[in-house]
C-alpha cells in the first residue's frame, strides 16, 4: 500500500478528505466524494484520512477541523476548504488540476 506521501506526490490531483468517525459534516460528504470519484474517474485520486488515527498528518497540514478537504498535486496543496463542500464545486476545482 503506498504511502500518504506517495499518494500526494502523484502526477494527478489527489483530494485528501481529513475526517472523524464522530464528525457529522464528514458523514455527509461520504456520498458527495463517492459521486465526484464516479464522475472523474481515474483522472483523480480521493482518499479520506482519519484525523484520529493519523495525527501526524493531521498536524503536518494543521487540520483544525472536519471535515477538512485538500487538493494534492505533486505533493503541493493547491486548494483546501473546511466544511462539507458540493459536488459540483469539488468537480470544478478538481478538473483546474487534471
């Protein structure tokens, strides 16, 4: 399994879901990421990280809340925004990178 670094350093963008098990925004964007991943394909990569679990990436990009989204592109973040985001506007942003 690659690793989170891996993952972001790739050459297509990646959306990095910073969530919680406990959050409720976070389980609203389950579906909002699973529509967006079937739409773009494998022109993008989603993965959702557990803050919880995975504090060392929480804190290297101080995830304060979540859900908390970031767009990777060659390691870089290129976009971030707190909070459950739509569809529509995720998709936008995804393809500036693609």
């Amino acid at each position: 399994m690659a690793t989170f670094s891996e993952l972001i350093n790739s050459n297509k963008p990646v959306l990095v879901d910073f969530s919680a098990e406990w959050c409720g925004p976070c389980k609203m964007m389950k579906p909002i990421l699973e529509q967006v991943k079937s739409e773009l394909g494998d022109s993008a990569t989603i993965i959702k990280v557990d803050v919880d679990k995975n504090q060392s990436a929480a804190n290297a990009y101080k995830i304060q809340g979540v859900p908390t989204l970031i767009v990777f592109k060659h390691g870089k973040p290129m976009w971030r925004q707190s909070g459950v985001v739509q569809a529509d506007q995720l998709k936008s942003v995804i393809k500036k990178y693609i």
